[in-house]
C-alpha cells in the first residue's frame, strides 16, 4: 500500500530508479490523455500491468504532477487527493481505489468525486445520501446548495426526466417552482389573495390547455 500524506518529496527516489522498466516508455504519449475516458482508460491499462506503479502515484504526488496519467491515477482522481491529504488515504494496489478514514465529508469533495458530465445532464455515480456535519444529504440537495449558495427551501426536485440527473439548472426547490410564469406561481398569487401577474396567467392557461387536450385524447 502506499500512503499519501502531503509530505515533502523524498529526493532520495529519482523517477529514473523505477521509469526504467515501466511498460508506459512504450507509448509516452498515452500517459496524456485528453479528458476523454476511453483515452484515460488506455493509459490506465499500462498502470495495471506496472511493478512500480505505488513508487509512480508517490513520486507524482509528492512531486505535484499536474498533467497526465501517474501511478494509475488521472489529474482529478490525484486533485481529490491532495485535497484530502489531511486524512489518512491509502491506494489499493492494483484496483487504484482511493480509501480514507469514515468521516463527513465536504460538499465539495462529494461533488468532485461523484457528479459527472453527461451532454446536456451532469449524472450522480455515488451513494443516495452523503453523509455530512450537517446530518445526510442527498444529491439534488448538493448540486442546490453549491449552486445557488443557500439552503433549499422544502425539496429539491428535478425539471429533466433524465435518473440520476443533478444539474443545477435542472433542479428547483419550492421557492423557485413557485416563480412567477409558472402554474404553481399562479396558484402562489391566489393563495396570497394577490392578482396574478401576466406571466403567470399565461401559464395557468397553457396548463388548462395542455390538461383539457390530454382528456380529449383519452376519451
């Protein structure tokens, strides 16, 4: 196992004692990819079959490697380390899978680790709920409270219908389903006992349209 603790580098370990016999000398230009996982994945086949990878993700680390594929890690697996490099973190052998002691983590290390890009969608790869100083979260509530730098007001609910989806963009909470130019705004204004603004009327009769041409098309 090897363990990163952001401690100085030692020089006494030159990239030279190791690199030597390195199965990516094959193909350097592997080792850095464009942001694409597919490429990434390429370079990581050449760690998998390397006896010094552990010397490799070390040296890289210690020494502040920015670019490229180092020790079986790619540039934001190895930025989420040195972010937790307060914690005890450890690298699996062979499985390159970062571990590190239980703990509330940040908001912000949730999101690095788990919310990816997905065309139009940012998709959430880890568990339901994140466990928190401020009790459990789940995604929708993240992607929110980074966004928007508040609290969300009741819940967080997705306006796409693509599962799993967080995209800021794509989530609302009670305040902002309640806008106005919305059918929920509208229902806020006569629950308010208030006019309804323009928008909103326009919206509350776009949804009567939609809704009566729905049970026309189910008788």
């Amino acid at each position: 196992m090897s363990n990163y603790t952001g401690a100085a580098p030692d020089t006494a370990v030159r990239p030279a004692d190791w690199l030597a016999g390195a199965p990516c000398k094959a193909d350097p230009e592997a080792m850095f990819p464009a942001n694409l996982d597919h490429e990434i994945d390429k370079a990581k086949a050449y760690c998998r079959i390397c006896p010094a990878v552990e010397r490799c993700l070390q040296w890289a680390l210690d020494t502040g490697q920015e670019w490229g594929v180092w020790g079986g890690l790619s540039e934001r697996e190895r930025r989420r380390l040195r972010r937790r490099a307060v914690r005890p973190i450890s690298i699996d052998d062979y499985t390159n899978t970062p571990t590190e002691a239980p703990g509330p983590r940040t908001l912000e290390q949730a999101w690095d680790e788990f919310a990816h890009p997905d065309g139009d969608h940012t998709l959430w790869t880890g568990p339901k709920v994140i466990r928190h100083l401020d009790g459990n979260i789940t995604p929708n509530r993240i992607a929110f409270r980074l966004d928007r730098k508040r609290e969300p007001e009741g819940i967080v609910t997705r306006t796409c219908e693509m599962e799993a989806c967080v995209r800021p963009s794509h989530l609302e909470d009670n305040t902002e389903r309640q806008r106005c130019g919305t059918r929920p705004g509208y229902d806020r204004h006569r629950r308010y006992g208030e006019p309804a603004c323009e928008a909103c009327r326009q919206a509350n009769a776009a949804a009567d349209t939609r809704r009566r041409s729905t049970a026309v098309k189910a008788a």
